[in-house]
C-alpha cells in the first residue's frame, strides 16, 4: 500500500459534550418558569437518556431545549433517536437512545455515493461500525469528505478520523 493515503469514516459519540448538553438542559427546564410545577425534567438513564413531565406537550419541550443544546456544543441531532412520549401514570416518558457506530446498511450507502459520485480510483472498505477509504490521491480524500459533508439525506452523524 506503499503510495496511498487514506482516512476512516466514523460515527462515534463525544460522550462529555453530550453530558454537558444533558445538565445544561436539566438546569434550564428546572429554572424555567413554563416549566415550573409539571414535574418536568431530563436524565441519563443507563446509556440512554430519559425526558419526562406531566404532559405530551411538556416532554416534547423539554426535548426541543436538548436538541438546542446540542446545537450550541457543535453535536449533530442525528445521534438522537427520540421516540414518541408515552404516558406512564400521570406523568409522559420520552425514551432518547443514541445512535454510535455506521450500521452495514448505512455502511453499503455511504460506499455506493463513494463509487458513483466520487472521483474514479477510491477504494472503500467497511471495517466493522466505520469504514475506511484510501487512493493514491489525498486531493481525491478531501472531495470525497467534501462529498459525504454535504449529504443531508444520510441519517448518521460522521466524522473523519484517521487522515493519513
């Protein structure tokens, strides 16, 4: 392999800034005054995080201040997957497990752009939960970053990692 360069395609988890963005939410909703007396709040719960207040209405706006949190520390919304609030006595429970690792699926796409759009001599290769690309060309790497930077319709958060 003498001659080529490559980079690894991940999808990995920046587990502190997403802990800051949990106890910045969690000290907002509780100084809130909309969202006073509604026993709303927001907490890990194992390696998932669980939202909860007394109303559909309230879940769903404690997970919109979350989401604005993790805009604000530069973390993608689509680690997230939120599922619907579900009533739980009185009180309205939102599960929000979060996405780490490409999946084979999402893996074969993101090698099919590579292929088809992307400049001819690439070579992608799925190594487990990333993939690693490589050409003889670092100026055919950064198109390719480019390319994939600019994909909107992939529902993974990636990054580029490995540059060598």
């Amino acid at each position: 392999m003498a001659g080529e360069s490559s980079f690894d395609i991940v999808s990995k988890l920046d587990r502190q800034e997403t802990d800051n963005a949990l106890n910045q939410a969690a000290k907002e909703v509780a100084n809130r005054f909309d969202f006073r007396n509604v026993d709303a709040g927001i907490r890990w719960s194992g390696e998932a995080i669980e939202i909860q207040a007394n109303s559909e209405e309230r879940a769903l706006a404690v997970l919109d201040v979350f989401k604005e949190k993790l805009i604000k520390r530069g973390l993608s919304l689509k680690i997230l997957d939120a599922g619907d609030p579900k009533a739980s006595g009185k009180i309205y429970k939102i599960g929000v497990n979060l996405k780490e690792g490409i999946s084979q699926e999402n893996a074969k796409k993101i090698g099919k752009i590579i292929r088809e759009e992307g400049p001819k001599g690439i070579k992608a290769q799925i190594q487990g939960d990333e993939l690693r690309v490589s050409s003889k060309k670092r100026d055919d790497l950064q198109v390719v970053i480019a390319l994939l930077k600019g994909k909107d319709d992939l529902d993974v958060a990636l990054q580029f990692v490995n540059y060598r």
